[in-house]
C-alpha cells in the first residue's frame, strides 16, 4: 500500500483503463489499469478462452452486474481478438427484464453463457417462472467468482433438461488478473510465467477434506505477481482451500474446496451439505442454510421448479442433513414461502447459501 501510495501519480498518468471490483472483502475497491496490465491480462484471457472456445463459431453472452469490472473489460477484448462473437447483459427491474433477455439470446444464437453460478440459477428460476424454454443453441456454461463443484453442475444440467457443458473457468479475475483457468475439467491450469503459488498448510485438514492423497497437498492458496502492476502483490492470502495436485509432466493443478471462512460449519461439512442438496431427486435453483444463534436449529429453505416436496422426502433430507451435521443439531427444511435470497426478476451476482441468524 505504501508503494502504490508513492508512486500513485506516475501510475495514474500511465492508466488507461479505471475499473472497480468488491474483491474477497466486499467492499469496493478501485483499479485502474496501465497499458502493461491489459496486454498481460488480455495474452492470459485469450489463452484461457481459446482452449474451450471456438472462433468464427461460438457467440458469448457474458452476464454481469458491473459495468466497471475488469473482467468484463478483458474478456470482451480477448474474445474479440480471438474472432468470437459476445454481448454484455444483466437484468435491469422494469427496463431490460427475462424476456428481454430469453429473447436476445434465441435472437443471435448464442451457444455459451459466462457468469456466476448464482446468476446462473438466477437465470433458470426466472425463465421457469415465465415458461421460457432454456435456448437450445446454448451448448456451454461457464462459471466464474464462485466455488463450483461437480454437484453442483449436474444440477444446473437437470434444470436445463438436456446435457451441455457446464464447469469453472477462471479464477481470480479482478485485483490479481487472472491467476488459473479450467479447460473441459475442473482442475484450473495455473499461469506460472506470471504468478508464483504456495500452499500454506491447514491446521486441521479434516475441517477442509475428508482425506488427501500421497502425492497431493492440501491448503489456502498464497499468490505473487511477477508481472508490473499499479497494485503489487506479494504473497496475497486468497481464503480459498485448493487441492494441489501433482502431475506426471512434474507441473501442478490445482481443485478449488472453497472459501476458509471463520463460519460455525465447516468447510467440508458444508460441502457435504453441496453434494446431498444438489443430488436430491429434484433439482433445486437455491437453498438457503439458516443457523440459529445458539447453534443448535438449522432451518434450510429449498427453491425447486417442483414447489413443495413430499413430506417423507423432506424427513428424509433432514434425516441426512443431521448425519452431516452431527452433534445433535435440530433440522427443519422447508420447500414453501421461501424467502432465501432469489427475487422475481432481480439479479445479483452471489447469493448466499449459508447464514448465521441474527
């Protein structure tokens, strides 16, 4: 900070690009960007886009809130330069609603979607809510800003009701760049020719994973920029648990856990939670996972295109929930008046799935 504090003016007569993110912290966080930054950032989007992109033939619908965030900005020029065809859109209540935005999709073909998974659900909720079948000309989902697992998107393909591509992209997009890209898996790629990664160890990997491998490591991900930037990064903590994974070319990949939040359930608890919700017989566009202060009840809200579930299959999923849970915790899921964070025609790009009650 100090740094970036005394050479500010020389940065900012150099910035050609200004952009805004809420990062890891949630709270804004101004970016601008010189002509350097962009054309490290666009080489790296470009690789990562052209491995599971195709030019002259896929067209992009790249869904997000910000109209100042640098991963828009990059991902419109790298795909661009790569001969691929994307639009920019999000919902706007009473201006640019689903309908709109079902038929702006249907009207230019577009074969990929590239969003968070949450806009994604998002997405779906709305256009079941109207009866508008999912285009058929989308082929591929790509997700971003978020933890993504298996689960999660063969949920989102039992939604759509047809099989399609659905799996991560890119990590870490924002203040950084991008630090690792997915291919057609969901192990990420990291750009070593720029970013350096260390794994910090867990105190308790129980808390995170349920064993590891001989060869595999286990921690939060620490990264280091190598490449000139108008913020230098040294050894940024990122909160997020990775699998480091060792393979026989003697590099590394890396399986994102998830985010090393301070929260009364943990990560590999919630996890589970992830893999019995989005495997139920139903699929479901969100839950909610409410603990109450005491630390004793745990309400669960379900959102499915089914409404209400059976009563002997909610028992069964409180049933297992508690397995999970343990420690005698009290479990009440309901599938009718949710309230958990999805509202009719309104968008944002991350929605919670586990909360503290007030």
């Amino acid at each position: 900070m100090a740094f970036r504090s005394q050479n500010a003016t020389t940065y900012l007569s150099e910035a050609i690009l200004f952009a805004e993110t809420s990062g890891t912290t949630g709270r804004p966080l101004q970016i601008p960007r010189t002509k350097a930054d962009l054309i490290v950032g666009i080489r790296n989007y470009k690789e990562a886009y052209g491995s599971i992109l195709r030019p002259s033939r896929d067209r992009v619908a790249f869904v997000h809130p910000s109209v100042l965030s640098p991963l828009r900005d990059l991902t419109v020029r790298a795909l661009q330069d790569l001969d691929i065809g994307v639009m920019t859109l999000f919902p706007i209540p009473g201006l640019y609603g689903y309908e709109r935005i079902h038929h702006a999709l249907n009207q230019n073909q577009v074969t990929t979607l590239l969003t968070s998974p949450s806009i994604v659900h998002q997405i779906l909720f709305n256009f079941h809510r109207l009866g508008l079948a999912f285009p058929k000309s989308i082929d591929k989902i790509l997700v971003t800003g978020e933890y993504f697992s298996e689960q999660a998107a063969r949920n989102i393909k039992r939604l759509v009701g047809r099989d399609c591509h659905v799996a991560p992209m890119i990590y870490g997009a924002n203040e950084i760049g991008m630090m690792m890209y997915a291919g057609h898996d969901f192990d990420y790629r990291g750009i070593t020719r720029d970013f350096i990664f260390e794994c910090l160890p867990l105190e308790s990997e129980a808390d995170f994973v349920g064993h590891v491998a001989p060869s595999s490591k286990v921690g939060e991900l620490l990264v280091t920029s190598l490449t000139p930037s108008i913020m230098p990064v040294i050894r940024y903590a990122t909160r997020d648990v990775f699998n480091f994974i060792p393979s026989a070319e003697g590099t590394w990949t890396f399986r994102h856990i998830g985010r090393k939040d301070d929260f009364p359930i943990s990560l590999r608890r919630r996890n589970k939670i992830d893999d019995l919700l989005y495997t139920l017989r139903a699929p479901i566009f969100h839950y909610n996972l409410t603990l109450s202060p005491d630390a004793t009840t745990v309400a669960v809200q379900l959102l499915t295109p089914e409404g209400s579930l059976p009563g002997q299959e909610i028992r069964d999923i409180e049933n297992e929930l508690g397995s999970i849970l343990g420690d005698s915790k009290r479990v009440l899921v309901r599938t009718d008046q949710y309230d958990g964070g999805f509202v009719e025609g309104e968008c944002v790009s991350k929605v919670n799935r586990f909360n503290v009650a007030a």
